[in-house]
C-alpha cells in the first residue's frame, strides 16, 4: 500500500463522534438544557427582529431552525460579544478542542512555530461530550474543530460558541461565496467554514456489473440482493441511515413527518433482511470486504492509502447521484470551525482559521486530511494536477457549483431528532 502520515492513525475517524452518537441512539443534550443558561430577555445586538423567538418545526427557547429558505441569523448578546479589534496574540498554549486527527500535525507545528506558541490538541468523541464540555467549561478551549449544520444553532443561541470578529480573519476572502453569507448563520458572524464533502455510493465496479451512474435511482443499488453476499454497508448513524431511503423515496432528508419516517423505516426493515447490511464509516480500514458502500466523498479520498495488496485504486468508483445522468438528490455539507465563549486565546483561534483559510496551508491540510477545504485556488483541477486524487475517482471533488445541487442535512427540532434516533435503533438495534 502507498505511505501516508495517516497509515499510524488510530481506528477513531474525524467523524466518529457523530457514528457513536448514532450507535448508542443518543442525541445531542436537549435544547432546553443547552439555553437553560440564557437569560429569557437579553437583548440582541444582532439579528433580525424576532431573532431569539421565532421558532419552526417546534422548537422552543428562542432557537430557530435555519433553512436555505428561511435564513437565520445567530443574536449577538451584550453578554456574548466578539472580541475587541487590535489584539495581539495571546502567549497561547492554543487548545483546540476537535474530531481525532482533524488538523494535520505537521500543519499545527508550522502554525506554532509562526506564532511561537504551543497547541495543545484534546479530542472529543461524541456531540454529548463536546457540549457537555462546552457548558461545564468552555474557556478551556480556544478553537472547536469543528461544529456541524446539526449543531450550530444550539451552540449558538445557547451562548456556547462566542462571534467572530472579521478583522482578525483577512483570509475569509478566500472562502467560497456560498459560505461568506451561509442561510445557517447569515454573515457568517459565528462560523467559518472548515471542509466540505458529498454523500454518495462507493463501488468496486470489478464486482458490480451495472454503471450505477446510469441508473435512474443509483440509491436502489443498496438494495439489490444480487450483492448482498458481496458486502454492502450503509453509514451508521441516524441522519445517514434514514437519509438513504429518503433518498431512494425521493423525500426530504430533514423531514418530521411521521408517515414519511414510518415508511422509510419499513424500506430499511426490508433492507436488514434482505441485505445483510453492515452498518458503519470505516470504509476505508475494510477495503477488500464490501462490494458497496454509501460513504463520504473524503473517505473515499483515503482509500489510496488503505489497499489491501492486489487491489487497484481502480477498482473503486464514487457517484454522487446529483451528477448522475439521473439527476437524484444527494447530500453535500460542510464542517465549520467556532471559538468557544470564555476561550482564553481567542486571537490565537482566529489566527488559526486564518492560517487554514490560506490557500497554501488549506492544500497541505488537505493533502492529509482527504476531506476538501472550501478555498479558492483549491481547487478540483489543482488538487488532481497535484496528485493527490486519482483520476477514476476526481468525482469526489467539489466545486462551488455542487451546492446548488445537492441539500444539506440540517438541524431538526428536539421532538423530531428523538423520532429520528428511535427509528435508527429499530432498524439497526443500535449498530
């Protein structure tokens, strides 16, 4: 198999928190928990009017659900600004507090070595133990690495996560424009965005015989019992697991109706007795044992450096069905960097999302990471002349564009994530 720095990675992926919330039917602690801490009648300095009291989807406390058509923007509290303009970086250590592995070593000692700093880097394996944390004592973190669409507006609303202040950030030019005045924190006062990456179906095509790119529905392709003796895993997690027959019914994947989650339970029921699926994201260490596997784009990148000996890269082919002659919907998201309230380096925290919004350092990250940073000048053309994709799979690579195709897998009200997990435990008995 091909060297890389992530072959003594341990087996707990970047995204592990989320499968393991999934796995054990947990969700994220209750919104009323999280904006127990928020004085009822704090005035907002941002936001529009009625910012901390409309509501959608049944949500309470002031959270509002943000939706690409209906754009929310996070409250600036007088007890929750950003930090003031003119800083100088603190003496550090910078703490960062992430998913395992999520920053490259190599790309925090050069960051370091520039601010002549330390970093210290902690790592959290389920949303309840981030916000957990995040309440009991944020101020031990600077930087989260990183907070998801599921999350942002609890974190947010419940004054965990402090604003960012721009003047310390002159590379957020360098973000796409999709993300420089997102519908999930309108701009961008909170969030910044850290990596981007598309869910699709992940093949080896010397096993399956049918183009899956040409079906009209590729998401059948996890049902067909032809393969089933062959491997075929489905994410776990409970937004991943459902989101597949949702996506085969051609239904919202962030939807709370109780009779469209009744019958995409029934379709994955079938699917359990039919498929024999496993249920898992470490596609990428089992190389060998799957003929299908829905998955991300950015695992998909890893698999260059996972092959068993006798298996070619081009072996795996990748479909994001948006892109498919079909046209089905599909899933494209990102992941966002945010500075906890209380953090004791925040210029520090700012530094270094700058320093990973330059495009220089984005492409090294990446060159590691596999997940793709949302930085002009990255871009799919660069990253494949570069060699760190091969060219069978460059449809893991996004661009700008890919946005308006896909949806995005967005933050459900309290009621409905519970309908979720519940669903999710019937159908894998927690797996």
């Amino acid at each position: 198999m091909s060297q890389h720095p992530r072959e003594r990675r341990p087996p707990i992926s970047r995204r592990e928190f989320l499968r393991r919330a999934g796995a054990a039917g947990a969700a994220l602690p209750s919104l009323a928990a999280i904006l127990a801490a928020c004085a009822e009648d704090e005035p907002t300095v941002g936001g529009p009017t009625g910012a901390t009291g409309a509501t959608e989807g049944g949500a309470t406390g002031g959270l509002q659900l943000a939706r690409p058509d209906n754009p929310v923007t996070l409250p600036i509290t007088d007890a929750n600004p950003p930090i003031a303009d003119g800083l100088s970086p603190e003496a550090g250590p910078l703490r960062i507090f992430g998913y395992n592995d999520y920053i490259w070593k190599k790309v925090r000692n050069q960051f370091a070595a520039a601010y002549g700093v330390d970093v210290e880097y902690t790592v959290f394996d389920t949303p309840e133990e981030m916000v957990a944390k995040l309440q009991s004592g944020g101020s031990e973190f600077d930087l989260i690495v990183s907070v998801t669409l599921e999350n942002v507006g609890k974190l947010a609303f419940g004054e965990l996560i402090q604003p960012l202040n721009k003047s310390y950030l002159p590379n957020f030019s360098n973000v796409w424009a999709v993300f420089q005045d997102p519908f999930y924190d309108q701009g961008a006062q909170y969030t910044v965005p850290y990596t981007v990456y598309t869910t699709g179906i992940g093949y080896r095509n010397d096993l399956v015989t049918d183009d899956v790119a040409a079906m009209p529905n590729p998401y059948d392709i996890l049902w067909d019992a032809r393969y089933a003796a062959d491997g075929v895993h489905l994410l776990n997690g409970a937004r991943d697991t459902l989101s597949a027959a949702l996506l085969r019914m051609d239904e919202d994947v962030n939807t709370d109706d109780p009779a469209v989650l009744d019958h995409a339970k029934q379709m994955l029921l079938e699917g359990v007795d039919t498929m024999n699926w496993k249920f898992d994201h470490v596609d990428y260490n089992e190389l060998g044992t799957f003929a299908i596997h829905q998955t991300w784009s950015g695992q998909v990148v890893y698999y260059q450096y996972y092959l068993p000996e006798g298996l070619p890269i081009e072996s795996f082919s990748y479909v994001w069905p948006p892109k498919a002659s079909g046209g089905a919907n599909g899933i494209i998201t990102n992941d966002m960097f945010a500075v906890p309230k209380g953090a004791q380096n925040p210029v520090l925290a700012h530094a270094m999302i700058d320093w990973l919004s330059d495009p220089a350092n984005a492409l090294l990250n990446y060159s590691y990471e596999g997940f793709q940073p949302p930085i002009q000048g990255v871009t799919p053309d660069s990253i494949l002349a570069d060699g760190l994709v091969p060219e069978n799979l460059a449809n893991v690579l996004i661009d700008e564009a890919d946005f308006a195709l896909g949806v995005q897998q967005l933050e459900l009200a309290p009621e409905t994530n519970q309908l979720w997990q519940q669903i999710y435990q019937e159908v894998t008995g927690g797996a």
